[in-house]
C-alpha cells in the first residue's frame, strides 16, 4: 500500500475525529457560558477573542511564511538552510512577544476606554484579556515548533494537539466554575493553562519528528532568512488584518454602539460559524501539505487539480451543513441556546451563509502563499475591510438602534466578506493558472445553488415535520443532512473528482 496513502488516510481520519470533538464542544461550551454567565456578561467573550485573533495574523503570518521556506528546504534536503529559517523564526517570535507585552497590558489596563463594559464585571474582564493575551503567547511558540509537523504531513499528530486544545479549555472552565466561581477570570486562567499543555506536547512532538540535522539555536539565527520571512509575513499580516476588518468587526461595531448583549448575541452564533469553519480548516490542512509538496516540485498540473477540486468538495459540503442549519434555524437556535435568542434567527442564518465561500476561498489562499504572490491580495483585502468599516459604522452612527439597523450590517458584511474570500482569491488564483476563471465562478455558483436549494427545501420540511420530541428533529436534520451531501457531490463532481474523493475515504490503494 502506497506510503503517501496511507499517511492521507491517517490524517483525513484523525481530522475527522478532531472535527467531531470540536463539534461537541461547539454545541455545548457556547450555551454552557451563556447560561452560567448570562448573556451581557458572556458578550466580552468574543471580544476577548477577537483580540487575540487580530494579534494572532502575527502567528499566521510567519507559520505561513515559514512553511513555504521551510519545506523547499526540506525538499532539497538543505539542513543548513532550514535551520536558519526555522531558528530565525524562533527567535523573531520571541522578540515579537517582547515587544507586544508593555502595550498589550497597557490595553488591558485601559480597556474599559475601548469597549462597552459593564462596571460589575470591569476586573473579572481585565482578567480575562490579560489571560487570554498570555495564552496567545504561548500559541506563538507552539505554533512554530508544529511546522515540523505540517511539513512532514503528520496531521495525524498535529490534530492530536488540536483535540487536547479544544477539549482542556471548557473541562477546565467547568471544573472553575463548579468548585471556586463563575468567573470570568477562570476562562482566561483555562486558556492559560490549556496553551501550557499545548506547548509540552508541541515540545514532544518537535524533539521526536525534528531531522537530527536541523538544528534550533541562536547560532543558525540568520538576517538573509529573516528577511525573507519578514518580506512575506508583512503583506500576509496585511491579509489577515483586512480579513478580520470583515468577518468579525460587526461584534465590535455593536458593542460599541448597541450593549454587551446584542455584540453577545452576534458573538455566539459567531462562534458556531467558527466551529463549523473547522471542517474547511480541517480539510485544507489535509490537503495543503500536498498542494505546497506539489508547488516545491514544480508539479503545477496537480497543484491546480488539488486546488479546484477541493474547493468545489469542501463548498459544497459546508453549503449542505448550512443550509440544513438555516432551514431547520428556528429549532437550532432555540436547541441549542434557548428560546430567548429564537428572535433572531435571521441574525443566525445571515452569519452562516458566508461560511461554504470562505471555507473554498482557502484552497486559493493557500496556493497565492506557495508562490509567494500575497501583496496584491492583501492590498485588495485592506480595501474591502476599510469600505467595509466605513459603511456599517455609518450604519450605526447614522441610523436608528434597531434590530434593522443590525441586519443592514451584518448584510453589509456578508456581501464584503463573499466578494473578498472566495472572488478575490478566486479571481487572483485564475492569474496564477491561466484558463481557470471559468471554473471558479462555475464552482461559486454550483455551491450557492447547493446552500439555496438545500435551505429552501429544509425551511419548507421544518414548517411541517418539527415538532416537540427533540430526538425526532435532530434524527429529521440528520437524515437530511445525509441525503443531500452525497446527493450534491454525485450531482455537481464529475466522474474523476468522485472517484479521487471515493479512493481518499474508502480505498486502501
């Protein structure tokens, strides 16, 4: 059996495992912190956490960077070059994390001058950035020494790392809540402790898989590879800000001009879209070692088979999941976080629906990196995240504060968000690889089709067949859900991409 295989396999089970155990911690962390913390107060959780996804571009950014640097060198077998990129990674995040601390508790310190926050929880919030911010340091280092890893296409252990990351943080936040207090404080403290853990096993991991010829030291520190990491990382960090600008900037926008309560709201159902986003994050992991391994060997033919197939898979996948979650959004909501939020449903689907065309976009995304072609896309981001900011914060300084005014902004971003994840990537990508254009925006159409149809159809069932006994509804979305995936892929894939999808999942050779 083909080692290459093999290897897939292991990774495409382990993700599924991941993806399972992410899933479950989805559907019950999120309703468990509203319902102890109450929604005002949970409301400064996904601002918590938007802070930390805005420092973390940095760790995308250089990881991204060094991954392409890395493995050319480990194709080449260039010990000595790998070195370098790898220490100078190293000790550049150090000093990134030196230089991020003074103003980073300087924030914290202050924060009640930024965002919305209620007197009686004022200390418990300081607490819970400055945790979460010292969590993130940790993720930094972590995430460097898993290079090893990605490079080698061990999925298999990194989504190790990723199932003890997801599963640690709540059964700690739980343990707090239950034996000292429901704190605030103790999520921050779990996110702390939780990236401690993770950086043991990404220790373990490094030292057992790192080649004996690669070494980590302030020796092989060198200013040519640092420079040419820098050179990348910069336009990647430009990306990843404007991207942000777009997909989680209404959280802000609402806590500043609506309450912790309506930025709660947003924030949650943000938070199951960054669950879900998992199985497109998970999927392109499994297949982005492959398409970069592809790059470095100059197969361009199979970088650019890998890449349109996936996208096209993985779109329609997420397409069937949302729009069976919109249909069926009344029980959904209601299911998993309670009658209060059945009101804003339409919240709900809005914050969904941008999901199958960000979770494609990432396949272009990661090829755009292998070639180190990022400044044109990330300018063009930039753009889109200031005309983004620009409108809904007129939208709400200009406007009514009204539900209205949250659905023009949320929509606002939804038709941003779509134009800059998959049709700037998607058009930048038909750049790169002449004569594609045509198949991206057949892609794009195929997976709307697939969400339109599958919602349409799932809100005309639910008017009929939902009703009290919770088992049958979630047996009813389930049977559904298993209808129409394999029912899309047969009807949009083509005889060759069902066939490579079918060898990935069942055979052995």
């Amino acid at each position: 059996m083909n080692v290459g295989h093999v290897q897939l396999r292991r990774n495409l089970y382990s993700n599924m495992a991941s993806l399972l155990v992410n899933i479950c911690i989805g559907i019950l962390y999120t309703p468990y912190l509203v319902r102890e913390l109450g929604i005002s107060a949970y409301g400064l959780v996904p601002l918590a956490l938007i802070i930390n996804q805005y420092i973390g571009v940095l760790t995308d950014a250089l990881t991204s960077s060094l991954t392409r640097f890395y493995m050319i060198a480990i194709q080449e077998e260039n010990w000595q070059s790998a070195s370098r990129y790898l220490s100078s990674s190293f000790f550049l995040i150090l000093g990134i994390i030196l230089l991020c601390s003074i103003p980073a508790f300087v924030f914290v310190d202050r924060i009640d001058s930024v965002f919305n926050i209620p007197e009686a929880v004022l200390v418990s919030a300081k607490y819970l950035f400055a945790f979460t911010i010292l969590s993130f340091f940790c993720s930094l280092i972590s995430s460097i020494l898993n290079i090893v890893l990605f490079t080698l296409n061990r999925l298999d252990y990194l989504n190790v790392i990723k199932i003890i990351r997801g599963a640690v943080k709540p059964f700690l936040v739980f343990v707090f809540f239950n034996c000292i207090a429901i704190d605030l404080t103790y999520i921050g403290l779990a996110n702390v402790i939780g990236e401690l853990v993770i950086l043991g096993c990404s220790y373990w991991f490094y030292k057992k898989f790192t080649h004996p010829q690669i070494k980590l030291s302030l020796g092989h520190f060198n200013k040519t590879a640092l420079v040419s990491l820098v050179v990348m990382s910069v336009w990647v960090i430009v990306q990843s800000v404007g991207d942000l600008g777009i997909y989680r900037i209404d959280v802000v926008i609402l806590n500043l001009f609506w309450s912790t309560k309506e930025s709660g709201i947003i924030g949650s159902f943000s938070e199951l879209g960054a669950y879900l986003s998992i199985i497109s994050v998970l999927f392109v992991s499994l297949f982005g070692p492959l398409i970069l391994n592809a790059y470095s060997q100059g197969d361009h033919e199979k970088v650019k088979e890998l890449t349109l197939d996936n996208s096209l898979i993985i779109g329609i996948a997420v397409a069937v999941m949302v729009g069976v979650l919109i249909g069926f959004s009344n029980f959904v909501v209601t299911f998993w976080l309670g009658e209060a939020f059945t009101s804003y449903t339409r919240w709900f689907s809005i914050k969904l629906i941008l999901l199958p065309f960000y979770t494609a976009a990432g396949f272009f995304v990661n090829v755009t990196r292998s070639w180190n072609k990022v400044r044109f896309p990330a300018l063009m981001t930039v753009l889109f995240g200031l005309l983004n900011f620009a409108l809904i914060y007129s939208v709400a300084q200009f406007f009514e504060k009204t539900n209205q005014s949250i659905d023009w902004i949320l929509m606002i971003s939804l038709i941003f968000g779509i134009l800059q994840s998959y049709f700037l990537n998607g058009l930048y990508f038909s750049k790169l690889y002449k004569n594609t254009i045509k198949v991206v925006c057949l892609n794009f159409i195929k997976t709307a089709s697939v969400l339109a149809v599958v919602a349409f159809t799932c809100s005309f069932v639910s008017a009929y067949l939902i009703g009290r006994n919770t088992l049958t509804n979630v047996v009813v979305i389930l049977l559904l859900g298993m209808f129409f995936l394999p029912l899309s892929l047969g009807v949009f894939l083509d005889k060759r991409q069902r066939n490579a999808l079918i060898q990935i999942v069942l055979k052995n050779k």
